[in-house]
C-alpha cells in the first residue's frame, strides 16, 4: 500500500509538535527550583553547620587554650594618693591599669613591677567578674617582678601551670594573654623570635638579662600578664615593648620563668628578693680604671669580708706590703662564663641562688686559678 505525499508533511508538523513540547516540560522543570525559592515564605531556616566542628586543628586547640588559660589572668587597676595644693586634702586618683596571673592557691598574684609602682592601692579582677583590694607582698625591680595577693574565699581560680623557659627555640609558639588598653583578656599569638636579649632598666641603669623576644602583640597593659607555650605553660611575663609610638610594633619582650622560678618563692617567703653575693668590695669606676691600666679584663677585688664566701674561699683584697701596695685577686669568670665589669659579675651571680657552689675563675700575680665559693646572702 503506498502513502500519499500530502500526508507526510502532515505527519512531520505532528513530530515537530511533540518534541517542542518535551522541550518546554522540560525547560519548565528545569526552573521549577528557581520559582520554588521565590514562592517560599521568608520565614524558612537555613541550614546551620557547627562552626567549632569546621576549624582547623590548630585553631582548636587555640582556642581550648585559652578558654582553660583565661581564669588564671587577672586585670590589675591602680591608684595613687594626691594632696590638693588649695585644700590640703588627699584624695585616690586613678593611676593605671596592667595585668598579672595566679601563682598559687594562697591568693598570690604576680606581676610587673612597673605596673603597681608609685601606687598606693591596687584592684585585682578576676575573669569572674568579682573585685579584690591587693596587698603588696614584696618586689624585685631589678627583674621588674612584683607580689600581690588577694583574699579568695571561695571559688579559687587555678594557679598558671609552670614551664621552663632555659629549652625555648626561637620559632617556637607562643600566646600572650592580658588586658591591653584596658581591654580586657585579650589573647594574642605569635612566636619566640630570640632569646636572650638584655634591655637596660630604667631603674639605676641596671640591665634586665635574658629576656625572651616574641612578635606576639603586647601593647600598654598588656604587662604583667602571662606568655604560654602552646601546651598553656608559663614561660614569662610580658614586660616590655619597643616602639617609637608606644604600640606594638612586632617586638615584645618577657622575663623568663626561670627567673621568675628564682625571684617570686623568695619575695613571698621573705618579702623581698636577695641577690646571691661573694663578700666582696668592689667599685666600678675603680675597677675602669685598673682594667685600662693593666690590661686584664676582670672584676678587682679591693677588700674581703672576714668570715665571708669570698673569705672562705681564699680570696684576697689589696693590702699593704713591704714593697708598697699588693694588688688583690682579679675575678675573670663565673662558671665559665668570662666577665668584664661589675655589673656582669652582678649579672652572672645573680643567675644562681644563695647557697649554691660556684666555680670562679682568678688571677692573681698574672697566674690564674679557679675556686669554689658557696654564695652567700648579697645586698
């Protein structure tokens, strides 16, 4: 049977038809999600994911050290009493504000000594929100520490666990947390960029000796507070900045724990710290003098106590002789360490505690030796 050519265009318009509408069903399906967020009401919920669950390892443990870090640090205010020069009368002006950290279950809070000095009172506040008067326990101002403490009846916050800070690394983490500007628990990072460094203080000139240098931010009330390793050890206390503006500029500084291991039990114990000693006098002008005209680098001893380490160890000053005046022993090194002023000698000893045996290098008659001296309680 044969099919007539008058049907077939008939037959091709019907298919042509039918696929233009499975074209448009399927375009319309294709904007179905589209005209759906249109027509949704505006009161849908979106779909929330937890934030803590798409951090970052590092990010999470950041923040778990600090949340278990916060409590210990405390928020420090100042102020000092003025006389009204027409009235006579004294009145409490505000002085400053700084930081410090729980040592202990006593009550014992440490800080710098910067921050409360010149002051006749001072706050502590805890990350609870609850105020304390503070007494001064005692302070060193040559390490630029100082001892409050506090009252806590109830609810003691937890003292900062203790590092050590002799095996730092520079590169090494570290988290400062304080109250800078007065804003307060502030948590900064970065890491140990050197170590050792000595700053000279603004107390006599008396240089402050291997200081911990980190980029971590510390700005004006930031001192005091605590600087931790990523374990959430101390490993120092924020002391000072250098900036030209007076803000942090990426170089901070801390005294070491190791330090403040030596410094802080004594001033609570005896309310104050006690520099290790020899029993000696020395002078430092003197001392100039004599290294330029002899040439030996050293500190001079000009004269022993009797009954003194020094003493004990055999030590001698100048004295006077036959042939005029005897030079005493020349102290050119402690523990191996050389040294070349008084100050360094100060410096050296002061790394050690009183009671702890010390091998001194001395030369006497242009021959050197080495004796063991057991500290004693210095001035």
């Amino acid at each position: 049977m044969k099919t007539s050519n008058s049907a077939r265009p008939s037959f091709m318009r019907r298919l042509l038809a039918v696929a233009s509408l499975a074209a448009l069903l399927l375009g319309l399906w294709q904007l179905l999600p589209f005209a759906e967020s249109l027509w949704a009401p505006d009161t849908a919920t979106p779909r929330t994911v937890s934030a803590r669950g798409d951090l970052a390892a590092d990010e999470k443990s950041t923040i778990e050290l600090f949340e278990r870090s916060r409590d210990s640090v405390v928020y420090i205010s100042t102020s000092a009493l003025v006389r009204d020069a027409w009235t006579r009368n004294v009145f409490a002006v505000p002085r400053g504000t700084g930081s410090g950290f729980i040592w202990d279950d006593a009550g014992h809070v440490v800080t710098n000594y910067h921050v409360i000095e010149n002051a006749s009172a001072a706050t502590v506040k805890l990350a609870d929100g609850r105020d304390y008067k503070a007494a001064l326990v005692g302070a060193s101002p040559d390490h630029d520490i100082a001892v409050l403490k506090i009252g806590v009846g109830f609810k003691r916050p937890p003292p900062v666990p203790v590092g050590t800070s002799a095996d730092l690394k520079v590169g090494q983490k570290v988290f400062a947390i304080g109250n800078p500007f007065g804003l307060d628990w502030t948590l900064t990072s970065g890491i140990v960029s050197a170590l050792d460094r000595t700053l000279a203080g603004e107390r006599d000139g008396q240089a402050i000796q291997h200081l911990i240098q980190t980029d971590a931010a510390i700005n004006p009330g930031n001192s005091g507070g605590p600087l931790l390793d990523s374990a959430g050890r101390l490993i120092g206390i924020t002391t000072a900045i250098y900036s030209p503006s007076g803000a942090s500029a990426g170089i901070g500084f801390a005294v070491p724990v190791d330090t403040v291991m030596r410094v802080v039990p004594q001033i609570i114990s005896q309310g104050k710290y006690i520099r290790p000693g020899l029993g000696i006098e020395a002078d430092e002008r003197i001392n100039r003098q004599l290294v330029a005209m002899s040439g030996t680098q050293g500190v001079f001893v000009l004269r022993v106590e009797p009954g003194s380490a020094a003493d004990q160890a055999g030590l001698s000053g100048v004295s006077r002789g036959n042939g005029g005046i005897v030079p005493g022993d020349v102290i050119t090194a402690v523990a191996g360490k050389p040294i070349r002023s008084l100050q360094e000698l100060l410096l050296r000893l002061d790394e050690f505690k009183v009671g702890d045996v010390v091998a001194l290098g001395v030369e006497r008659d242009g021959r050197s030796r080495e004796v063991s001296v057991t500290l004693q309680p210095g001035v």
